[in-house]
C-alpha cells in the first residue's frame, strides 16, 4: 500500500471522453483524478450504492444532477448520494479536472 502517491508520474487511463488517474482504490473507497477533455461529457449515470463526491481543481463545466443542471467551476464540492443520475459536460476550451471520491457504504457494514 503506497502511502505517498505522486499524481504527475502516474498514468492516466483514457476513456472517451476524459483521463483519469487512479490515486487510491481500497474496497470501500476510491479517488480519482478526472480530467474531462474539452467538448466533451461524461454520461448521465448513477451508482446504486456508493455515495459519490467531486472537488473541482480546474476548469468550468456543467453538472447534471437529477432533473438539474449546476454550473461547475475550482473550488466547488459536489455531494452525489446513491441512485442519483449524474453527469458532467464540458463546453469550454480548456480540460475540466476534479477530484472523484468514491465511498461505498455497504462495504462499511460488515
């Protein structure tokens, strides 16, 4: 188990639409950086039992969550509880990075 982790030596893992940086997976938790690529979205999806939060590092998006839709920019935290539909576009010119933290509740209870 590292306990140090050093995001710029690590390798992204491409999807479709953005790169993604696995910064720590455990059973219950997960961090990730994504960077969403410009012009590009993250589908609207939802996760049935982890709750799941971003912190926004760069860039300006926008954020479906439900029904609505919520202007993304630093600094910003987002609470996604389980079963939510969620999703992230990003419109502008420049990559859209945050901080994806996974928590499965379920693997708590033991």
């Amino acid at each position: 188990m590292d306990l140090i982790v050093d995001a710029n030596t690590l390798e992204a893992v491409a999807r479709e639409h953005s790169d993604n940086k696995h910064l720590l997976r455990r059973e219950s938790l997960k961090i990730g950086l994504i960077s969403v690529r410009p012009n590009e979205a993250l589908p609207v999806h939802s996760h049935p039992k982890e709750e799941q939060f971003y912190y926004v590092l760069e860039g300006e998006g926008v954020l479906r969550l439900g029904e609505n839709e919520h202007p993304l920019r630093p600094g910003l935290a987002v609470s996604i509880p389980p079963g939510i539909a969620h999703g992230v576009r990003n419109p502008g010119p420049r990559a859209l990075r945050f901080l994806d933290i996974f928590i499965d509740w379920s693997a708590q209870a033991g």
